[in-house]
C-alpha cells in the first residue's frame, strides 16, 4: 500500500491510464455489438430495450470514463486538487451506475424467451418465400452475418429452393445435405449471440465498477493530501 505522496501519484496515474484504456476498449465493443444488431435487425428488434440498452449503455460510459480520466490525468500530472476531486467523485458515481447495470442485466432483462419472441416477430415476415423472393438482401445478410439457415432451422425452406446465404461457401450448390450448410436457425442463433454479449457486458460492467471504486478512493486520498499540504503552507 502506497503511503507517500509520490507513490500515491503514481499509482493514480497508472489508475488514470488504464481506466482511459478500458473507455476506449468499452466504446469500441459497445459500437460493435450496436453494428451487429443494425447489420442483422429491423425496426422491431433495434426499439427492443432488452436489445439495445446493454451496449449503448458500455458506450456511454465509456465516452464519459474516457472523457473523466483526461481531466483526472490533468489533476494528477499538476498536482490540482480540484481536477482530482472531480474525477473521483464522477468515477464514484460511474462505478455505482455500472454497478447497477450489471445487475439491471442480469436480473432484469436476462429473459430468453422474451428476447427470442421479439426477434422471432422481427424476422418472421422476411423468412417468408414471398418476401424472400422479392427482397433477399435482408435475410441474406442475416444468414451470411449470423452463420444460421431459416427462422428457426433449414427445414423452415423445405418446401423451396435453399438461399445460398444458407451455406457457408457462397459458391457451392446450396442443398439441405450439404456439408457447408447452417444448421441453426436464425432467431434461436441471434437470441444466443445477445444473450451471451448482454451477460458479458453485465460481468465487464460488474468488473469495472468494483476497480472505478478502488481507483475514486484512492484519488481521493490524494486529493485530501494536497489540500492538507496546501493548507500547512498557508498556516
């Protein structure tokens, strides 16, 4: 444990540096997953707060960790106990919002019928011959993007000629024995891929919240160390 002023600093700087990291590293994966779902859903899917929320919420704070740890990393560098009073009070209050993300995710909205009814209901239509037919760009994404064949299997194209989308090498002739087919359907293969990012971002989340605590209370103790020193030289 740092008791020094100067060990106390540059351990906050390493805080700073990594916590900067981290909110680019958070908006990045953030922007991924929201590219995935716009790549691969419509309408319904993208108004879907089950969906939605987890990722764009990873964005925003990592914008405003990013943004905090500059001013946190000014404070440090030149010694303002203003700067590092703000930075750890605002990383406080970040690490209790992520805090309460992660439980907001895994408590509230960690419901995998809820998730797949809606994608389901998002896709239902364009799985259709008909639509297909007239327009297959959307469900040739989602097969090509997703790696999955049908709504809910290959088997829901039985009756029709198999997309080519439903086969991993394009070029192929696409038929129900192929060795290149998909054989999960899209809606169950979305609804896993979601779950499974959402329940990431709730562990990362938790992860964090917990370290932004660590790094707010010792930028804190820093703080209240300039403030005495200030103090003695004015007495």
């Amino acid at each position: 444990m740092c008791c020094d002023k100067k060990c106390q600093r540059k351990c906050n700087l390493f805080y700073v540096v990594l916590l900067m990291i981290i909110g680019i590293g958070q908006v990045a994966y953030g922007m991924y997953y929201l590219f995935y779902i716009y790549k691969t859903s419509k309408n319904i899917t993208l108004g879907y707060p089950y969906i939605v929320e987890p990722s764009l919420s990873i964005v925003l704070v990592g914008i405003v960790l990013f943004s905090i740890t500059t001013l946190g990393c000014c404070g440090f560098v030149e010694e303002v106990t203003c700067c590092i009073s703000v930075y750890s009070i605002v990383l406080l209050i970040l690490g209790m919002l992520q805090l309460l993300l992660t439980n907001f995710i895994l408590f509230v909205i960690d419901d995998y019928s809820a998730i797949d009814n809606t994608i389901s209901q998002d896709f239902k239509d364009s799985f259709r011959w008909a639509s297909y037919y007239r327009n297959p760009t959307f469900v040739d994404d989602v097969q090509h993007v997703v790696g999955c064949c049908g709504l809910n299997s290959p088997a829901d194209w039985k009756n029709f000629k198999l997309p080519t989308s439903c086969c991993s090498v394009s070029d192929v002739s696409c038929t129900i024995n192929s060795i290149y087919l998909y054989t999960a359907g899209c809606a169950p293969k979305f609804t896993n891929f979601i779950m499974y990012h959402n329940k990431a971002i709730a562990y990362i989340s938790g992860f964090l919240g917990s370290f932004e605590f660590l790094a707010a209370i010792a930028g804190m103790r820093l703080a209240c160390s300039y403030s005495k020193k200030r103090a003695n030289y004015e007495i």
